[in-house]
C-alpha cells in the first residue's frame, strides 16, 4: 500500500493547495482541518482517477471518502481490489 499512498502524496501536493504542504501531514491527519476545499478535493478526485485508471463509485463521493491520505488509500485499494463500495 506504500506505493497507493505515495501516488496518493504526489496528487495532494499537486492539487490539495495546503498551506504548509503535504510533507507537514501524516496519513491520519485530517485533510479538512488541514486546508482541504471541497473545490480541491473534487479536483484531487478527479486526479486520483486518472493516476490509478478507476472510477470512484457515486457511494464513495463523500467527505469521509477523502478525509485522510489512509482513507484516501483505503478507497483507492478496495476500488482496485474490487471490493464493494462502502455505503
């Protein structure tokens, strides 16, 4: 999962716009309180898909979904997994 967070890290530093960069933060912390936008984090999203070739499914478009870089990876790696969405 190592390489999932560190594609992940590269998309948040390049469209996430923290103010203290993403090198600041730990896979738990909060995005949000962090200087996430919800502008940003579409953007991220969209990012995300096309550097991971998936989609993410209409249950996992939600605040929670995006809240972490290990809620980012938990996402992603079940999406690649195929495991089913989390409602």
């Amino acid at each position: 999962m190592s390489d999932v967070k560190s594609k992940i890290r590269e998309v948040l530093a390049a469209r996430g716009g923290f103010p203290g960069g993403i090198e600041a933060l730990g896979d738990q912390s909060d995005l949000y309180a962090a200087g996430l936008s919800s502008f940003a984090s579409v953007q991220i999203m969209l990012a995300l898909e096309e550097a991971f070739d998936l989609e993410f499914p209409d249950s996992l478009l939600n605040r929670k979904t995006f809240q972490s870089v290990d809620a980012i990876a938990g996402a992603v790696q079940g999406i690649l997994d195929g495991a089913p969405a989390a409602e």
